[in-house]
C-alpha cells in the first residue's frame, strides 16, 4: 500500500532517451486521484498548510485510476514519537508523503502516503478490473483466465523474404502454452489474425497482435529460459537474461517501548473495532457519493483497520551517498510485523544462534524499525532452469527466498557466489551506518524515555562484529528488479530495448520490474505501474 514514486534522477541514470524524466514523470500523477482533504494534516505539516495545499493541488494527479491518501486517519502512537526524535536530533521534516517533486524534500522523516480507497487496498486489480463510481465496466475484450500457469512462450521465426527490413528481429511469439493448475492439464492460447483487425479498426492503425510479459523480475526470466530464450539459447541467444538482479536488502531493529506507547486496544476492543470496519467499509463501498464532512466521519469509523498499520518512515543519505540522494530507507512499525522479519522469526525459533534470536523479542511489546539499502551496489543473477530433464532438487530458492514448486514450473536460483556476497562491503557499510542512525535517533527525546532495551541486535553488536551480523542476518525485501534490463542493441546484456521489446523478436514484450536497468529510490510498486502506463502509450505507439 505503501505510495513511493520513484526519483527523477533514477530515470536520468537508466540512459534511455524514451525514459527520460520529462518523459516518465507525468505517468505518476496518470495513475493516481490524490486525495488529501480525507484527513486533517498531521501538526507537523500543519504550520505549512498553505505551501501544502498547494502542493497537493497542482503537483498531484486528480483523475487516475488508483485512489492515493496521506497517513491517517488514525495515525500509529509510534508515529509521531519517532518523528519527534528524529527532529530533536537534527534530521529535517521530509514533505508530507515523500512525493514532492523536489529531489531534496524526501529527505528525512514523514509519513507515508498510501494507496487507499475506502478503507480497503487499492490494488492495480481492483482500481483497473472494477466497475468505478461512472458505471464503467472491464472491457469486453478481455479475458481473463484464472487457475493457469504459463510456462512457455511459443514462436516460430519469421522468414527472411517476409523480414526483409529488420534482419535483427526475426522471431514472432505466436501464443503461450500454460498449465491447468487443477488438473495439471496443458493447453495453448495462440494469437489469430481476428485479434490483429480489431486493433486496426479501434485505432485507425495496424498494430500487430503482441505477447507481453509481466510475471516478475524472477519468473518472467524463467518463461524466457523455457523458451529458448537466454544465455546459448536456441531460440534466441540473449546472455542478460535473468542477470542484472536488484533488490533493497534491509535489516531490521527492534526495541521495546514503555509508558504511553504500551495503551492499545484490548482483544475485546479489537474486535468491536473490526465489526465496525467492515459495516462501514461496506456502506462506502455502496454509497455513490458523500459531502466532504459525511465522508471523513465515515473514514474515521473505518479505524485503524482501515490503514495500513504503519505510518512513518525517513529517507537518509549515509557518508556514501551521492549528490544529495538518499541511499537509506527506514520504516517504523509499532509491532513486530513485517512480514519479512516475522517469517525469520519463525525460523529462528526453531534454530540457535550466536547472535540474539529475534525471537526473544517477539512476545514482548516492542517496535521494529527496518533500515533498508535503496541504492545497493550488489547485482546477482538468476540460475534458470532448462525446461526438460531437470533434478527437481537442485531448484529451489535461497533459504530466505520461499516460494512453492507447484506443477512442474521450473523455479530459478538467486545466485550470489556465496550467502556473503549478497552484499558488497560498501553495502554492509551504509546499512552499518543505518543501524547506528537508528539507534542515535532513538537516544533522543520522546523515543529516548518511551523505549527501552533493544531488543535486536542488541546494543553490544557494534563494529566488525556488527559487520559480521548485518552479512549473516540481512533479509531480503522481495523488491527484485533488473533481470531483463532495458538496454541499447549495442548492450550485450540487455534483453529489451526502450520500447520493451525483447531483442530479436518483432512482437513480444516485457512490462514489469525486471527492465528497470536501475532498481528506484524506495518501494517499487508505483514504479512498476508507471512504467506499465509508459509501455500502453510505447505499444501504441504515442
């Protein structure tokens, strides 16, 4: 839910002329209906009502699809006291949402912005695949098939008296063959020449029937693999495929919290709070429209199951970083629940250590502060398995990467060399740093005389030793990027050009995180849905 657009700088480092900001920029705001007159504005911003009001009313987009809201209604108690902190030992108030178009006004601390609709998710699913408020329905020319599992691209090449002006792209996709994941049944879905006049006549334009990829940084390498399409592959030799691979590696810190930041709600409170969430979620669901005074009433009765549970965070820029970026995220939780953390904690329960388990800490009450590395240095690589003749047990994921190996589809390896070079030595420097930025913040008042102990790593982990623990313990942030970068021709391990179009073919295309030839400055989800928005406009050619 987290709201993080990506910075302009990201795109100026990708060196793509169709990706320049001036270029991608304006998609954020073609997403989004920016909506901050839902809540009141957090005291901290109040002072600057003005410059925010106008901010939010000339920098935001007001007619996308997906609904965007600041931080509230119900601010988290840890909230504010970290801000506090933060402020008392000298970093800046960060802009209301990170999202101000000035580089510099993400850095610091804040709140974050969400994408939020009446209490619920507004997931890329629900804002496009929805009826809206007008009525509007999915169009009748989609088809969407559930319980199916893609697992192989089907081509065949196109001849050289036909390819007669581009000798380099001489494959065609002709369709996908996909599993049944009910019966395991396989079946194949390929394009008819009907699909191709049905572009021609809505646009006025030949377009011709395309195959476009959006599986992910670590599968959509694999489908390529199965394919014929990778490092030697038959099909098509592309040696970038499932290289290049990026992610925001993070370590959490945890500690626990005494006096006012104990009162919560009790098992009883909680579950009347939720009764009353889902009646009043569901009357928003069904009412067409509500004055601006009745609307924030009802979010309020929404409560604080209708956030998402977090609300702070702050950018930082370490001794390492470069030209005023932030190359440290961090994210505060009022409990021990992201989802990361607790699947390690679970873990850890269940094994020894000769650091303190995590687990020790979960029981007690505790807030957790993750610290994650937003311009890593460290790129790895995809082991793809080959489609035929594989030993089930030589794939499966790192220890820290789950995921299940269901109806034969061949899963991919995260290569790193070994588990210690996941991160480089300037890697484990900043988040060092970051963990150390965290615990000076906290020294500081009101964190300073509402914390307590911490609870991980322990306060005693500090130099080398707390070197060595950030390689053993990192986690994984499942933010993976890169595996199928953009790329000039030129650019032997790229695997799309600008327009996303895999090298060598006239009509298949990649769309997801994998072709950011450079992982973005914070969460990747916005980021994704622009650079989805950017390739409609690419396909048809705008």
């Amino acid at each position: 839910m987290i709201n993080i657009r990506a910075l302009s700088s990201d795109f100026s480092r990708w060196n793509m002329k169709k990706w320049v900001p001036e270029n991608i920029m304006p998609y954020f705001n073609k997403l989004e209906t920016y909506d901050g007159t839902i809540f009141d504005i957090p005291h901290f911003w109040a002072i600057d009502n003005l410059n925010y009001t106008t901010f939010a009313a000339s920098s935001r987009g007001k007619t996308g699809p997906i609904k965007i809201v600041p931080a509230g209604p119900l601010i988290d108690p840890i909230a504010p006291v970290f801000v506090e902190s933060c402020l008392s030992s000298g970093l800046p108030l960060a802009s209301m949402g990170f999202n101000d178009p000035k580089e510099s006004k993400r850095v610091g601390a804040g709140y974050y912005e969400f994408s939020i609709r009446n209490g619920i998710r507004d997931s890329v699913a629900s804002a496009f695949l929805s009826p809206d408020e007008n009525g509007s329905v999915i169009p009748d020319n989609l088809v969407i098939k559930s319980g199916a599992t893609v697992i192989e691209i089907l081509t065949n090449p196109i001849p050289n008296d036909i390819n007669k002006e581009n000798k380099r792209r001489n494959q065609k996709a002709t369709g996908i063959k996909y599993m049944s994941t009910n019966d395991g049944q396989e079946w194949e879905a390929r394009l008819l020449p009907t699909q191709e006049s049905y572009f021609q006549e809505r646009f006025h334009k030949f377009f011709p029937a395309e195959i476009i990829l959006a599986a992910g940084a670590i599968l959509t390498p694999q489908l390529l693999a199965n394919s014929g399409i990778h490092d030697g592959g038959k099909i098509v030799d592309l040696p970038g495929v499932g290289k290049n691979l990026q992610d925001h590696p993070m370590i959490p810190v945890a500690f626990q919290i005494k006096g006012d930041l104990l009162q919560g709600p009790s098992t009883y409170d909680a579950a009347e709070e939720f009764s009353t969430y889902k009646q009043t979620a569901k009357k928003l669901l069904n009412t067409k429209s509500l004055n601006l005074t009745d609307l924030r009433e009802k979010v309020k009765l929404l409560g604080v199951y209708g956030t998402a549970g977090l609300s702070a965070g702050a950018f930082l820029c370490s001794p390492f970083s470069e030209a005023g970026v932030p190359d440290i995220q961090l994210t505060v939780f009022p409990r021990i629940f992201e989802p990361h953390v607790v699947q390690q904690v679970k873990s850890a329960a269940n094994s020894e250590s000769q650091f303190t388990p995590l687990s020790k800490g979960i029981d007690l009450p505790s807030m957790l502060v993750t610290v994650a590395l937003i311009q890593p240095e460290a790129r790895h690589k995809l082991r793809l398995a080959t489609h035929k003749n594989v030993n089930q047990s030589d794939f499966k994921f790192m220890k820290k990467l789950r995921f299940e190996n269901k109806f034969q589809f061949r899963l991919p390896i995260i290569e790193t060399g070994n588990e210690e070079a996941y991160l480089t030595d300037k890697d484990v420097k900043r988040l060092a740093w970051g963990i150390n930025e965290v615990r000076r913040i906290k020294s500081f008042p009101p964190l300073s005389t509402s914390s307590a102990n911490e609870v991980y790593p322990g306060h005693h982990i500090i130099g080398t030793e707390l070197h060595t623990f950030i390689r053993k313990n990192y986690e994984q942030n499942s933010h993976w990027s890169g595996s199928t970068k953009m790329g000039h021709e030129s650019d032997p391990d790229a695997v799309v050009d600008e327009h996303l179009r895999v090298m060598g073919f006239s009509n298949l295309r990649i769309v997801d995180a994998g072709v950011m030839p450079i992982i973005p400055n914070g969460n990747t989800h916005s980021t994704v849905c622009a650079i989805a928005l950017r390739a409609v406009d690419l396909i048809l050619g705008v």
